[in-house]
C-alpha cells in the first residue's frame, strides 16, 4: 500500500483517506478487495439516508436516434447536489438505461443490470452517488417513449 494506490482508491470511491487507508489495511494491500470494502460499507451508510426527504433535483431528457425518447424525474436533498457533474452525468446514465431496457417502473429500473457495467444493478449506481454527496437520490418518476 502506498500514496498512489491511496489516491487512486479515493479518487475511484470519493471516500476519504483514512477510510481508503483502513479498506487497504483490512484487504492486506490488495486494491480490488479494498473497492469491495468501501463498496459494501457504502451500501450500508447509503441505506441509512434513504428516507431523508428529497426536495430538489432535476428534470432532464433523453433522445436516442429520434426514435426512443425518456423524461426523467430525479431528486435529492439540495439544489447543491442537483447542480453537480456527477449528479447530471447519473441522471444521463439513468436515462440512457431507461431508453436501453424499457423498464415498466421505478422498482424494476433499480433492479436492472447496468448497461455499462453489468457486475451493479442501477440502485447501486445511484447508492454509490448517495455515499459521495451525503445526500438521499431517489428516481421519482419517468416516461419513456418510442416510435
């Protein structure tokens, strides 16, 4: 274990460096295994902020080939949040999953295989972001249509 590897988990994880150096500590060095220990004590810390109430967030849409078209209602807790890269980049992600897989509802969306990367299902993709900001990201609602 070194700085690198430290910076590099950090920067993957957006949790701190002492988390980062006791996740490296406990995988006895090995990186992947370090990710898998942030990643499932994040599931934990996210689970816990799922019911705070969610005021803020976005509206966005998403056409793919002029054919398939999504609206996609997103929220969280601040309009701080909502105006981050990383909480617009997930709510393209999301959308472009919706246009992807034509989920029927919000709960069967959380349950999908991510397109780009099949080893998470979408609700991990958004408890990953709920860890990095402090913040409940819940998928309101969404409405996909198609020619």
């Amino acid at each position: 274990m070194n700085t690198k590897e430290i910076k590099k988990l950090r920067e993957a994880t957006g949790v701190g460096v002492m988390d980062c150096r006791q996740a490296f500590v406990e995988a006895n060095g090995d990186f992947d295994k370090a990710l898998e220990i942030i990643r499932k004590k994040g599931l934990v810390k996210a689970e816990g902020k799922i019911n705070r109430q969610t005021s803020a967030g976005l509206i966005i849409s998403y056409i793919h080939n002029e054919k398939i078209g999504v609206l996609l209602e997103i929220h969280c807790e601040t309009d701080f949040v909502a105006k981050l890269d990383s909480f617009k980049e997930l709510a393209k992600q999301i959308a472009m999953q919706i246009v992807a897989m034509n989920p029927q509802n919000t709960e069967e969306l959380m349950k999908q295989l991510y397109i780009k990367d099949e080893s998470i299902i979408i609700g991990d993709l958004i408890k990953g972001l709920i860890v990095k900001t402090g913040e409940n990201i819940q998928v309101y609602r969404f409405c996909r249509y198609a020619l």
